[in-house]
C-alpha cells in the first residue's frame, strides 16, 4: 500500500525502500530456510 502511494507521488526512492522492506519482511517470515542457510 505505501509503496503504491510513492507511485503516485512519483517518489521512486520512497518506494523502492518501501518494496525492499516488504520483501524483507517476507524473507524473515519463510518457514523453509534457502539451501545453506541457517535460522536460529
């Protein structure tokens, strides 16, 4: 959603920090860990 609104601002910065902190938080939430990666 934030990052649809920085589109519409057309604040590309805002929105690509917007989508890189979505994707992380998507990252942290996986219950598989990636081949070779190791959760704690």
């Amino acid at each position: 959603m934030k990052a649809d609104e920085m589109l519409e601002r057309d604040d590309m910065d805002c929105r690509a920090v917007s989508l890189w902190i979505v994707d992380a938080i998507k990252d942290t939430q996986r219950e598989t860990p990636r081949p070779g990666e190791h959760r704690h």
